[in-house]
C-alpha cells in the first residue's frame, strides 16, 4: 500500500535525524517539518479526503499511531538534550573555591579613634558612663555655669569661635559636667569624649579642631585621694605598670582646688629626654575638685555633695602613645601614616 510505504518512510527518516541533531533548533526543525501545520503527516492527514470513503479509518490510525509514536520520540530527544544543557552549564560555571582571590586592601581606625576607644573602655571598666554633649553650645554652659566670669580671657574672640553673642563652638568638654549635673542626681559617674574649638593657628601642637575627654565624679565623701587613684589607674593602664603621677598646683575657675598632672615621661620613664625637655615629666591633663559655686549653680547641694574633675587632650595622648610628633599628621589623611595603626 502506497501510504504505509509513505508513512514508513516518514517516521524512519525523522527517527534517523533525530539520531545526529546536536541541539533544539535542530529538534524544532524536524517537529515543524514532520509534525507542523504544513508537515508531511498533517499534509498527508489533509490528503485522505482523496481515498476511498471505507479506507479512510484505517488510513487515519495509521497516520495518528505514526505522529504520536514520533511525538512520543520528539519529546524523549528534547528531555535529553535539556539534561545535556544543564551538564554542560554546571561545568561551565564551576567555582574553584581554592583558587587565591584578588589582594583585599583593610581599612584601619584611625589613631584617634584607637586611643579614644581605649579611654572609654578604661574609663567604663571603672564604672564611668561615657556621655555627650553639644559642639554649638551656648554661652551659659561652656563658661557661666564653669564659674568662668565676663571678663575672663578665654572668652575673648581671639580664643573662641563666636556663632552669635551667646552661642559658641565649645572650648572644652567642660560644659558638659554642667549639662549632666543639671539633668542626673547623684551619684554621677561619666566620662564625655568630644571635638572641641579654638582659635588657634596650626601647628606641630596646636590645632582650631581637636578633642578632649571630660570626667566628671559627684557623691558624697568624695576626695582629692579619689581623682589621683582614678587617674593612676588610667596612667597605668595606658602606658603600663611603672607610670607615675604627679600633682601641680595650678587654677580652674571650676575646680577647686586645682591641679595640672604630670605622667613620668613614657619615652625615657623619668630619665629626661627630648619629649620631656630633660624634666622626667610630661604634663598630660587638668584636674581638681569640683568648685562648690559650680555645684550650687547647677543644682547639687555643694553642703551634701562634692566631686572631682578631669579634663585631657586626646590628641596629647596618642601622640605620646604612639611617638607621633607631628599634630598635623593626625588631621592629613595620608594612608601611609594611617595604616600604620592598629587595634591591640
Ligand atoms: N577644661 C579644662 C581645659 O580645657 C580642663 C579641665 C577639665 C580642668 C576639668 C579641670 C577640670 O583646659
């Protein structure tokens, strides 16, 4: 019979490309040109109309088994070659995780940042509260409530950024002792780390911006004997065990009475060098106990309560930390001297 014949063909020639196709378009290829709208087998579906009417059913089986059985094998083909795909996608987009990846350049904290993190960790270990206060700070808190008079120098212009006639870039951290006192009732334990203002010309010591930490301690029975185990203990536990300290007389409108205090030199521990000009002692910071006016002016009863003070230069303290000589280096951001700087 002509068709079996035809059909024979058919299926044999489609099974045996479907043998050599390497990919889908070669897949969809053969499905349009044996299966599609216009493929040899609709065609041949189209052309029974021609047979005779009995031979029609036979003919329709016929042509029907022939397309699903290729359907069937059109299908089977594409499966594998999907499967084929997704092998040759996985060894393609495989990771070597042991392959040496490019050089990762680390950042660092800056020295400032290092040293005044270790304050506050030495200072809280201590039970100290570490607090903030404003930069753009009025007249009232940065010098009237510090017992610091209209007359007094470091009010003048030439000392002090001036935003308007009350308000201020803060001289020191000092005015923050005022603001804590204000708003906590003893016993108060805090230490205030923080940018402060002068105008003051750069150099190799002086800087308009640097930074300062305030410590601030109000209770009862509180002594002189008390700030100069506090600032011992910190001493010793940022330049080591056989650091001394040493108290000046000296004047704060705020404290009284007043100390400058000195740290055995920690470049020569005491012999005279340079950095100490030949004394054994480096004056680090400023202290005293708390001025009984100042209490009073803000709110703590100076007949039930008293109190110690500190305030020191952060920038002071890790130049002699880390040897550095030059204040400057500390604000240029010069990768090289910066990186050079890490977390003990
Ligand atoms: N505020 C003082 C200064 O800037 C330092 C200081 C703080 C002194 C607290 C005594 C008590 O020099």
């Amino acid at each position: 019979m002509e068709m079996q014949e035809q059909l024979r063909k058919i299926q044999q020639e489609a099974a045996k490309e479907l043998e050599k196709i390497a990919d889908k378009s070669g897949l969809e290829e053969i499905r349009l040109r044996v299966l599609g709208k216009k493929g040899q087998l609709t065609q041949m579906l189209r052309s029974m109309g021609q047979l005779p009417p009995e031979e029609r059913p036979q003919a329709g089986q016929m042509i029907n088994a022939v397309r699903t059985k290729l359907t069937e094998q059109m299908d089977e083909m594409e499966k594998k070659l999907r499967e084929k795909e997704q092998e040759k996608a996985l060894e393609r987009e495989v990771i070597d995780i042991t392959e040496p990846r490019a050089h990762t350049a680390f950042g660092s904290k800056h020295p400032l940042s290092l040293v005044e993190d270790k304050l506050i960790s030495i200072f809280t270990s201590m039970g100290f509260d570490a607090v903030e206060g404003p930069e753009v700070e009025l007249d009232l808190f940065n010098f009237e409530l510090l017992n610091i008079p209209k007359n007094h120098p470091a009010r003048d212009a030439q000392d002090t950024f001036y935003i308007e006639d009350n308000i201020v870039l803060r001289t020191q951290t000092s005015g923050v002792q005022a603001h804590t006192m204000l708003e906590r009732k003893p016993p108060i334990r805090i230490i205030c780390p923080g940018r402060v203002y002068r105008a003051d010309e750069v150099d190799a010591t002086h800087s308009p911006v640097f930074h300062q930490m305030e410590g601030l301690v109000i209770d009862k029975d509180v002594t002189m004997a008390d700030l100069k185990g506090t600032l011992d203990i910190f001493a010793k536990s940022l330049f080591g065990e056989d650091v001394k300290t040493r108290f000046r007389p000296s004047f704060f409108p705020f404290t009284e009475p007043s100390a400058e205090v000195d740290l055995t030199c920690v470049a020569c521990h005491g012999k005279g060098c340079r950095v100490c000009k030949g004394t054994g002692w480096i004056e680090v910071l400023g202290a005293g106990m708390v001025n009984p006016k100042v209490l009073d002016m803000c709110g703590i009863d100076s007949s039930v309560y008293g109190g110690f003070a500190f305030g020191l230069g952060i920038e002071r303290i890790a130049m002699l930390h880390y040897g550095i000589t030059d204040m400057r280096l500390l604000y240029e951001g010069d990768v090289r001297f910066l990186s050079q700087f890490r977390e003990d």
